[in-house]
C-alpha cells in the first residue's frame, strides 16, 4: 500500500483507499438469510449485576487471568482456547453463533481484520481448504478459521498467538489496521489462486497496472465520501473496478473533539464513472484510543464484535460513526464501553 498523508494535521479526514473483497457473514460456510436469528440483547440476563454506576471499563487488555483450556486444532498443533472472561462485565452481548479473539494486550488490530476476513465466505473457503501452506501466515490463518467455526456456541474465545507472533517477528511489523489488512491480504493473494482476483483493480499511470491494494489522496477538508471520490477520478483513470471496496479513513485522532467533525459516508454507494457501479455497505471497522471493534451488516441490523465480545447494534446507531457531539452518542459504547468510536474503515459489496 502506498504511504499516505499520516500524521498530517488536520481537523478533517484524508481518505486513502484499498480493496477487500467480502460477502455475506457466514458462521458455518452457509450463507445467513433473513429468517435466521441471533440471540439479542433484549433476550440475555447478566451473568453478573453491575455496580451502582452504569458504566464499566472497555475492553483493551483483561485484568484478570482467564482460564485456559487446550484443545488440538486441526492444523500441527495444539492451541490455546479461553473461557471467555468478560462476558459478565457487559451488558446486552449477543449469545452463541460469533466466536471472539482474545486481545492480548495490543493485537485488537488483528483481531478486527480476521473477523472481516472469516466474514468474506470467498476467503474463508479457500482458507479453510489449506493447512500446510508454504507461508505460515496462511497456515495459521486456516487454522484460526477452523476454530472460529467449532467454537461456536461453547462459550469460548479464541487466541490467535501464533499469528500475532509471526506479524511481530516479520520484517513487516504493522499496528494499524489497514497495514495489517495488507499484509493479511497480501500472503493470502500470493499463496491461494483465485484470491487475488477478489482484490485486485485496474488503473492506469503511464500504462495499465494491476494492485491487490490501492492507495489514493484526496485534499484535506473534503466533507464526504463522494466528494473524496469525485476528487480522486479527476486526477487518476482507473480502468476496472473491483467487485469489493474498502476506504481507510486517517483523521487527526489525538485531537480531543475529532468525535465531532463530521464525515459523511452513505449506506449506498455510487461511483460517478461511465458504468456508474454501486455498491452497498457492509461492514466498518471503527477506532478509538487505540482500540478497534468491527461492525458486521445483518439485515436491519448490525453485530458489534469487539475483541471477545459481540453486541447487537441497531442500524441507525451507524450514523454515530461519521462523528457526532457526546449527546448524539449510542449509549451502548459511550456511557457502557466508555468509547467514542469513530469509523477507521469502510468496507462496500458491488450491488447489481
């Protein structure tokens, strides 16, 4: 991915793009459809009655040990699976169905991207298909895939510590999580055939030229999503589009009141080009004083997966995300998480 404007001050976001491919969210290889369900908040009793105070800590780090329990994998070797230790903490989680990643410490940067990418049932079949590759990122992969199918409704998270410690150890060291979802993307593209292909886009600079990731710069202050866009064709000609779309947002984030200066994103997308390609949001990866959670599109509503944890999210709770002033805040992760989250991430499907 080409380095963009970070870092730049600024009181208003500079978009740089990539490209993801992504579908529908399935748990189990078979596509969700309207008439199933998940368990929703309304439906879950604490385990635990909170303080007197409706406020509990967010999640970054556990502070406390969790047990651990070994189970063998189906790739070489045993992993570590946790009982999942903040459950009582929260209020309204969703239960059964979506598998939680254990931060350990600072890795909420990957555990967003392998929940967006295990969402992506293209990725996620090809993936699980694999276990011995020549790349160990990619080994690793296809094995916490498996474990985020067979943990499903047991009440366990899993630890992705293999893979955390093969990013950490390469020459490609990444706590962002668009550089993460590069790199990710990059070993998969590289190892699978065919994945590739779900990424890739067509431009043109002094000839025709292929990349699985993107970058593109558009001038500080723009409003939206679509005047960054129109800025973006005006100056370079892209010759293909792909059928899946990311946007990575980079915002001045020390800055204390940012959660206030709006930037504007729609739920439907058009590309002002000759062919006029739609597309449709699906999925948001948001930020907040170093943490990421990820928003998962179903139906009317969305899943907050944050870490180990995963809450259902009423769709026009989304709209928080562009920014907004502390009163116009969902309660769920101001006043219960204690987080003003921000979108980092937008990740758009090609519509018919």
């Amino acid at each position: 991915m080409k380095n963009g404007f970070r870092g730049e001050r600024t009181s208003l976001p500079l978009i740089i793009s990539g490209f993801v491919g992504l579908t529908n969210y399935n748990i189990d290889g078979s596509p969700l459809n309207d008439n199933e369900e998940l368990l929703l908040f309304e439906d879950f009793t604490p385990t635990k009655v909170l303080p007197s105070s409706d406020t509990v800590a967010a999640v970054v780090a556990p502070s406390m040990k969790p047990s651990k329990r070994n189970i063998i994998a189906v790739a070489h070797q045993a992993v570590d699976i946790i009982q999942s230790s903040q459950e009582a903490n929260y209020l309204y989680p969703i239960k059964g169905g979506i598998v939680g990643l254990h931060n350990m410490g600072n890795t909420c940067h990957l555990n967003v991207c392998l929940q967006v990418l295990f969402y992506i049932s293209e990725v996620r079949t090809e993936v699980l298909k694999v276990a011995n590759q020549s790349s160990p990122i990619v080994t690793e992969m296809s094995s916490i895939f498996t474990n985020l199918i067979s943990l499903k409704s047991k009440g366990l998270v899993f630890v992705p510590h293999e893979l955390a410690t093969l990013l950490g150890n390469s020459t490609y060291e990444a706590q962002d999580c668009d550089d993460t979802m590069t790199r990710l993307i990059t070993d998969l593209a590289e190892q699978i055939p065919g994945i590739g292909q779900l990424f890739r886009i067509t431009y043109r600079d002094s000839a025709n030229e292929q990349t699985n990731c993107y970058s593109i710069h558009t001038r500080i202050g723009e409003p939206d999503l679509d005047h960054a866009i129109q800025y973006h064709l005006s100056t370079t000609r892209n010759t293909s589009w792909p059928q899946f779309l990311t946007f990575d947002i980079q915002r001045e984030w020390q800055n204390d009141s940012i959660h206030q200066v709006i930037f504007d994103f729609p739920k439907k997308l058009t590309l002002p080009t000759v062919k006029r390609q739609r597309y449709q949001l699906i999925a948001i990866v948001a930020y907040c004083n170093f943490h990421y959670v990820v928003f998962l599109q179903k139906s009317a509503y969305w899943i907050m997966i944050n870490d180990e944890v995963a809450y259902s999210v009423p769709s026009t709770d989304i709209n928080a995300l562009k920014g907004c002033s502390t009163a116009e805040m969902p309660p769920l992760w101001y006043k219960t998480l204690e987080h003003k989250w921000l979108a980092k991430m937008l990740i758009y499907r090609m519509v018919q």
